[in-house]
C-alpha cells in the first residue's frame, strides 16, 4: 500500500498532530512502507529525515500550529502521478487537507480523514463564535467526503456522530515507553529549579486560551494559602498566553520554555503530579506521557483525556473550568502520599498498552480495508509477478 499524507502542520512545529506525523513516518520507515508527506514549508535548518513535498506557507492567525498554505496543484498533481498511492491519509482539514481530499475524489483514490481538533472550542476562545455553524458545515463536510474518518478517543467520535458522521473508526494515539519512564528522574534537575525537597507539579503543552489555563492559575493561588512552601508547579510550553501567565503566576511556578527529547523525559519524571486543566484535548498526548513517566494526572472530565484518565486509579478528573473542584483533586494528592504514587504505578502499566506500532498496525489495517478490492486484487498480482530482465537484441 502506497500513502500520501496530505497536513496543514509539520516538524519542527510542536503539538500533538506533528508528534504523531514524526512516528508514522518511523513506522512507514521501518516497515517499508512507501509513503510521502505533502506538507507547509516550514523548516528550520533541522533536517527532516522523511519523503517531504512542502510548499509556501503562513501562520494561520487562530492556530499557529496549523499553517496556512495555497499548494500549486498542477505540482501536487505531478508529484502524486509519480508517486501513484492507492490511498490519501488527511491528517488536517486545512488547505492542503482539502486538496488532498480533492485529489482523491478527482481521481478515485480511496481517502482517510483524521478528526483530532476541537475547532468550535478555538473559534468561542477567540469571541468567534458566529463563526461555529458554518466551520461546523463546513467540516461535517470535509468528513462526509471521506470513505472514512478516523478519530483518536470515544468522546471525538461523539462530536463525529453528533455531526451525522457514521464511517467512523478509533485511531488513537502512542508511546514510546522507554523514551517516557521514571527512570529518567533527575535530583539534579529538580535543583536546577530550586524544586527539590517540594511536590513538584506539571504542566506539559501550549500556552494559549484555549487550554483553560485561568484553573491552573487559580488552583495554585488557592493552593499557595496552605502549602507554598511545600509545592511548586514547573509550566513546560510556549504560546501567545505565555508573557501573560509569567506575570500574574505565584513566584514558586518556573516556566522551563519548549523542550524535547531526553530533557522534557527528564521533567515529566521528575516531577510528581501532572496537572492538566484543558478541556480542549480530543485525546490528550501529554497524559499518556505522563502516565508512561510513572506521575499521575489530575485533569478534568470532558474530552478525550476521559478515555487516559480512570478516576482515582491513574488519576484524578475534576469538574471542567472549575478552579474549587481542581485545587480540591490537587490537595487529595498533597494529603495522600500513598494514592498518588499507587495511581502513579497504574498509569505507568496502563501507558505499557500503547505502544506506537500497535497504534499504527491497527490504523494500516483500517486503510487497507478502504482500498477498492479491485485495486488489492491488482497490486497482489503486481507484487506477486517475478522480476525479469529484459533480454537485449
């Protein structure tokens, strides 16, 4: 099975789509699967080890995540006529998402969308929510369009269902579990941030609005009034609300910026309590990093961190944009040594079922299954033939 990829956000961008895009192009690697990313132009002079197709590319002005990129057509269609792929995955239903989705339908390739954005959430942070209808419309479009949408937690797939969608199937999301382990606990680190002899709490992820970072705030400033020579809160991330938060956060909060690899292993570890007020996440990726890191999380119940999060085993779910019912999970953990690091444990085995290849073969079996029977009838013929040499004259 050959794939193209069609995103609106890539490497070096950090958030959870692009970690995703950076394990499958792992996968497709490793299993010699042929494959191309149809990407934004947005290198740094970082080198992406994947089959790339970029093209100009802006910041959307909601989403910087997600970039804003009008793809030369007749040069997409020339580089999939090379690349002849028996299906269209679209990560992202951006500009170049849609023109993937068209170039499929144009020419009969079978088309995956991928559901994992809560765009009505974005659009009401923003005070735009006349807007909701018609990206709603717009959407249940894109989707209807698809043999298929994949999502990555039961509580999205609502929203698709909600939509009127019912081609619908899970693709969630992974772990590495030895890059993400308690192992990488570091007393070094903690000193660096004048942590040590504190519970350390976490916050992993972008700084913006929409992430509901207004409980984390005032979970701490309650919390301050009782323990603050006790706890301290270590914010990894950056974002548009990060100038903000750096101001108005108590003196024990640390903001570390963005990290990555064995640093960002480092701090999940070393800290004890992952605290995670968004709202917003259809899965939640930093909660199940957390949870491979051996911490338990305290996060809210709604949205796709209910499908990481089993209350009072793996953590603790309060009510959604409520600082009283947040501070009041964060204080059980202060008080209760022994739940906090049994929940810790659980999570860490729970984190152990989701590894990355797992995740990635039930999705290529899902695409598969999409592929007109014809066209697999086709390509098992084609890779069953013998390869001959032409005999010379």
């Amino acid at each position: 099975m050959r794939i193209a990829i069609f995103t609106d956000t890539f490497l070096p961008q950090v958030n959870g789509v692009t970690n995703t895009l950076k394990r499958m192009g792992e996968y497709f690697e490793k299993n010699n699967i042929p494959y191309i990313f149809i990407t934004p132009d947005q290198r740094t002079e970082e080198d992406i080890p994947y089959n790339v197709e970029s093209f100009f590319s802006t910041p959307f002005f909601l989403y910087p995540e997600c970039r804003f990129s009008m793809p030369n057509l007749l040069r997409v269609g020339k580089r999939m006529e090379r690349f002849q792929p028996d299906l269209i995955f679209c990560m992202t239903e951006f500009t170049i998402g849609l023109t993937g989705l068209l170039y499929g339908k144009k020419h009969k390739i079978p088309v995956v969308t991928n559901y994992s954005t809560n765009f009505s959430t974005i659009l009401n942070v923003y005070n735009l929510s006349v807007l909701e209808k018609t990206l709603d419309k717009y959407l249940a479009w894109f989707h209807r369009e698809a043999a298929l949408t994949v999502t990555p937690s039961q509580e999205s797939m609502k929203t698709l269902h909600n939509m009127g969608l019912t081609k619908t199937a899970i693709f969630s999301r992974g772990i590495d579990y030895d890059q993400f382990s308690p192992k990488h606990r570091s007393r070094q680190l903690r000193d660096k941030y004048g942590l040590n002899n504190k519970l350390v709490f976490l916050y992993v992820g972008r700084l913006s609005w929409e992430k509901d970072l207004f409980v984390l705030q005032g979970a701490m400033q309650e919390l301050n009034k009782k323990y603050k020579d006790r706890i301290g809160l270590l914010i990894t991330g950056d974002g548009p609300m990060k100038k903000e938060l750096e101001n108005t956060m108590p003196d024990n909060v640390v903001f570390t910026g963005y990290k990555t690899g064995i640093e960002l292993a480092q701090i999940y570890a070393s800290a004890d309590l992952f605290t995670f007020p968004s709202s917003f996440e259809t899965f939640g990726n930093v909660v199940l990093e957390a949870a491979a890191s051996g911490i338990p999380t305290v996060g809210v119940a709604m949205g796709g961190v209910m499908n990481i999060i089993d209350h009072g085993k793996t953590g603790l779910l309060a009510n959604p944009k409520d600082i009283e019912s947040f501070t009041s999970c964060i204080e059980q953990c202060i008080h209760n040594d022994i739940l906090r690091l049994r929940m810790g444990s659980v999570a860490r085995e729970y984190a152990k079922e989701k590894s990355w290849d797992s995740v990635f073969d039930a999705l290529m079996i899902l695409c598969e299954n999409q592929i007109n029977p014809a066209v697999k009838d086709v390509k098992r013929i084609r890779d069953e033939l013998p390869i001959t040499t032409p005999k010379r004259a």
